[in-house]
C-alpha cells in the first residue's frame, strides 16, 4: 500500500475532516508522510475554495499540527492551485495545478459539479462541441501548469469525469497527447488520482489508459493520490493501482523527490 497521500483536503476548503484527524487517520494507515492540499482561492469564490486571506491561516495551521506529530509522520502544506486563481505568495511546500471551471466573456462555469452542468458549459460556451471544449481545457491547463510553475499535475483528463467527452474520438485523444506532452516539458509528475473511485462516480483512476502509456515513453513520474475529503477515503485503490501502473510499464521508485522541499516519496516511472 502507498505510504502517503499528496491530494488531501481538509476543512479548510470542501474537505469533511480536520487537519489533526487527517493526520491521525494517516498515521493510523501506516503513512510516513502526508500532504494537505486545499482548493485555492478564486475570485468568484466557489463554494469549495478556501477564503479570501485564508492562505496563511492554513499554512500555519497545518505546520502546527505538522510539528506536534514530527515523530510519527511528515507533514507539508502544499495547496491545490486552480487555474482561476493568482499566483500564490505564501510559502506553499508544493503547487498541485488543477482545472476546475472555463470562464469565457465574464461567465464561469464548472466542469466537475454535475454532468448537467458540464453539458450547459459546453453548449453555452462551445457552441455544442465536446471536441472545442476539450481543446479548450488542454490549452488552459498547459498554461496554468508553465505560469505557475506546479510541481504536480492534478487529474490532467478532469473532463472526462462523466463519459461525456468522447475519449475514443482520435481527435481528442491527440489533443490530450499533445497537451501531455508540452506539459511535460515543464513538470514531470503526474498524479494517479482515484478520487471519482471514491466517490462511486468511476471503476478507474484519472488519466486514461492512453494518456498513462503517453506519460510512461515521455520519461514522467505519477504518484498515486486519493483526492482525499473524508479520512476514510484516504487509501482508495491504493493496493490495486500498484497493479493497474504496472499493467502499463511502470515501476515503483522509493526515493523520488517532488522539489527541493519533499523528498524521499515513493513514484511510479
């Protein structure tokens, strides 16, 4: 079983747990490190976001609790970064890049609250076209992950959340590889996220089969998250993404760092 969890959310944003409980559920899984990830705060504040000058308070409460359980497991405040949101000034540990919503002339539109609300975005904003709106999101997610320099990408094919996007379309699957791609130029990790398992919405993880062999000939890493908001999801299919990463080449690595801060976590390359 993976031994730490890098896409965590507390409290803080839409998370159902306490930062002290999220800890001592980690502990209690054998974990030797543990990373908070909360949503970023986004201009027209949804409802899931941390808010406005919350930054500070929840680095300091997460390095609080982080030295009070220093002899048991690892703590790092990291934040999950949305692409409607500014660059961060507070001392984040790490910067998990993610897309939640397309805005287009003021309007802004989430793409993971509902399948109805993913198909108004695409017929309100795409004309109708699942193939615009999927180019759409690459082009945002690639430049969200080179201006804000993240060091993990967070559920690259977020779109497909519902079976709505047409992921056997060869169209959409090179524009998903050429995102890749171009992504990868400037971070290499990726994450296998299992958050929709969880949430009974998916029977597997973020990213596609092809995107996954796409990532494993480029040479990235993936690290295997739960996109945790309830303590007792923290270790979805863990165990069964050891097997599902190796079904595609990949190998466990024990000693990988995330950046200069994180080091010593267990990757998939």
């Amino acid at each position: 079983m993976q031994k730490h969890n890098f896409h965590t959310h507390t409290v803080f944003s839409d998370g159902h747990d306490s930062v002290r409980e999220m800890i001592e559920c980690a502990i209690s899984c054998g974990f030797t490190s543990l990373g908070f990830s909360d949503h970023s705060y986004t201009y027209y504040q949804r409802s899931f976001c941390l808010p406005a000058n919350f930054g500070e308070i929840y680095i300091d409460r997460v390095r609080s609790e982080a030295e009070k359980y220093a002899d048991r497991i690892k703590v790092y405040a990291g934040i999950e970064l949305d692409s409607e949101s500014e660059v961060p000034h507070e001392d984040y540990d790490y910067i998990l890049a993610s897309v939640h919503d397309m805005s287009k002339n003021g309007n802004v539109i989430p793409i993971d609250f509902s399948p109805e609300e993913e198909t108004r975005l695409v017929n309100e904003m795409y004309g109708g076209s699942w193939i615009e709106f999927s180019k759409a999101y690459y082009d945002k997610l690639v430049n969200h992950v080179i201006r804000n320099k993240a060091d993990i990408v967070g559920h690259v094919d977020l779109i497909t959340k519902y079976g709505l996007v047409p992921e056997g379309d060869q169209k959409y699957s090179e524009i998903a590889v050429e995102a890749v791609r171009e992504i990868a130029k400037y971070c290499r990790t990726f994450e296998l996220n299992t958050g929709a398992i969880a949430r009974g919405l998916r029977s597997l993880p973020y990213p596609n089969g092809f995107i996954l062999r796409e990532l494993k000939s480029l040479g990235c890493r993936v690290i295997v998250t739960s996109d945790c908001h309830f303590k007792e999801k923290l270790t979805t299919w863990f165990d069964e993404a050891e097997e599902y990463l190796a079904s595609y080449g990949f190998k466990k690595s024990e000693n990988e760092n995330i950046n200069d801060k994180i080091h010593g976590i267990s990757m998939w390359i």
